[in-house]
C-alpha cells in the first residue's frame, strides 16, 4: 500500500497553543506508523479544505484580524505557502470550498459573519466577494450573547450555503449566485440553548447536527432547501462530564457515525438508518484529551486531541464500526487533521 500523507493543522503562540501551524506527517500504510515530514508556521491553523481538482489547500488563521492562506503540498510532503488574504472578520473558524472550485466560504466565530471568496483558475483566492453578517443571541449569556458563525455548509450542488450559528441557534440559509453572493437568507430556528457547531446533509432530506452546548447529535429534515425540521435529539455522551461536542462524520458506506466529546474525552459511534433515530453502538474512550477534530478516511480515524499534544489513529471495524487504537503521533495542540487528497500531491 502506498503511504498516506496527513495534514493537522494547530493553534499557534498567536492562538493560545504551542503548534507550529500545519504540521504534514507521513503514514506507512504497512506498519501504520507516522512520522513527520515537515512544519508550515501558519498562525492560528484551525480548519483546512482542499480544492477539488487542483493541488491547492486552504488553512483559516483564526485571529482577530482573520486571514485564510493558500498552499500546495508538493510530492515529497513539503508545503508551501501560495497566498495569504484577510477573511474580512474576526476568529475564523470553518472553510468550505464549492464543487467548481470557483469560490471558498468561511464561517467567523468571532464576528459572528461569512464571507466568500473567488478563486482563480490556479485556485487562488483574489478577493472577497462577499460578507453577510448574522444577527441575534441564546440563551446562554456567556457562549450565546452574540452571533457566533461556526461553519458554512454547501449542498452538493454548491449553490445553497448553510451557516450554523452558535450564538442564535440558528442555521442561516443563502442562495450562493454565480458571482460569489451570498442572497434570499432563510433562518431555521433550532432548539434554544444547543449550541449548533456543525451540520452534514445526508441522503435525500436527512441531515445531522451537532449540538456543541446541549452534547446532542440532532437529527433534521430539510423538506425543502434550507427549511430544517428537528426529528430526534441524541445525547452522545453518558458520561458525567460536561460535553461540548465537536465534530460528527458518517463513515464512506453511511453505516456509522462517529461523533467526538470534549470533557468526556470520548468518540460515540452511531448506527445510522435512514428510517429510524440514531443509537448509540458504543461510547469508546479516546484517552486523550480535547478530541476537538478528527477524520474518517477508509478504515482508519485519525484524531486530533488538543490538550494531550497528540494524534491518534484508530482501526474501524467495518462489520461493527467499533474503533481500536493503532498509533500515537506527537503535535502540539492539534485541533484539525485531514488527509491529502491524491490529486494535490
């Protein structure tokens, strides 16, 4: 098997971490082991995305004056920074990029805004071409006093973008036009009080929602585009700790869910049937603390524990989705990993 290259992505001095920015490590598909190939310094390197056909990354910097920067990571797992633009709005926290490859979105958690950016036929980004700012507030007066853009979601097409709110509870909806506006805003008002972090549309109306306050995995319908309706709510922790979860990714056959809890310290995997609420196939302790992002890439899970200074690969089992440790890396506060797409390198 020819060995994977990973990208995690760290908070910074500027962030209140020890990482570097983006760390590329290099896994040996035989031994299953890592190591690491090289460091970007890249401030703030919270969330990344790929471009869908050309060999161009895109890394927010989650700093009060945002930035998004663009690299390549070349064959021998180097990267290199291509541009660095300023987002337009304080701590961004998500990037989305469309299926065409012509405009990247980001969600700013601090201003409580998106934004769109155009790319260029290189896969650049040349300027924003949008900004829309949210309104509002929860219930909760320290997490909810104001609008908090967690992440921007695009149907497949990637004409609909989604914007969950933390701060209203709220998914903001916006008919993404050719030339990068973002018009016709729809709001789906969600359970006061949960927190909405992240949302990942499934087959036909289904879609699942991570309630990062309340430490649910929701479940919704979207009878028609950017409509939502609230069909089961899902504790994803039994554990007594205070949950605020982080992150929810289906495996590639839709069979499981996997979804990550910070103070429990945990990963939940959810049997997932179209035709009936989630259930919880086993809590599995991470042992590793702050398990802020992760990704599923075949049969294997790689975790990023923030606190713990720590990567962590796991085995799925792909009869009973049930994880197993296969390795430990050491990055300083890891909060995103992904792997690099073939087509980039």
């Amino acid at each position: 098997m020819a060995d994977r290259l990973l990208c995690v992505g760290s908070y910074t001095s500027e962030t209140g971490g020890t990482g570097p920015g983006l760390t590329v490590l290099r896994e040996d598909r035989t031994s299953g082991t890592t190591t690491t190939v090289a460091e970007l310094e890249t401030p703030g390197c919270s969330w990344l995305a790929w471009h869908p056909r050309l060999p161009v990354g895109y890394a927010v910097n989650e700093l009060a004056t945002g930035g998004i920067t663009a690299f390549t990571v070349n064959a021998d797992g180097t990267p290199r920074v291509l541009a660095v633009l300023e987002s337009g709005g304080a701590l961004p926290c998500h990037l989305a990029v469309t299926p065409d490859g012509r405009h990247a979105l980001a969600a700013h958690y601090g201003s409580g805004s998106a934004a769109v950016f155009a790319l260029d036929e290189r896969g650049l980004p040349t300027g924003r071409t949008d900004l829309v700012e949210l309104t509002g507030s929860g219930p909760d007066p320290e997490r909810q006093e104001a609008p908090h853009a967690h992440m921007v979601t695009l149907n497949a097409a990637g004409t609909l973008a989604s914007v969950l709110d933390l701060g209203s509870d709220t998914v903001w909806s916006y008919r993404l036009t050719p030339d990068g506006r973002l018009t016709d805003r729809v709001a789906a008002r969600l359970p006061a009080g949960c927190g909405p972090r992240q949302l990942v549309r499934a087959a036909g109306d289904r879609a699942y929602l991570v309630a990062e306050l309340s430490g649910e995995l929701v479940t919704l319908r979207e009878p028609t585009p950017g409509h939502f309706e609230v069909v089961h709510r899902t504790r994803a922790s039994a554990r007594p700790e205070e949950n605020l979860s982080a992150q929810f990714t289906p495996a590639p056959d839709g069979r499981f869910g996997y979804f990550s809890n910070r103070g429990p310290d945990t990963l939940t995997v959810f049997a997932l049937d179209d035709s009936a609420a989630p259930t919880v196939v086993t809590e599995y302790p991470l042992g590793a603390a702050w398990p802020r992002h992760f990704t599923v890439h075949g049969d294997r899970l790689y975790a990023a524990s923030q606190f713990d200074d720590v990567l962590v690969t796991l085995d799925l089992d792909q009869e009973t989705g049930v994880p197993t440790e296969a390795h430990r890396h050491p990055v300083n506060s890891p909060v995103f990993v992904s792997v690099v797409p073939t087509s980039t390198v």
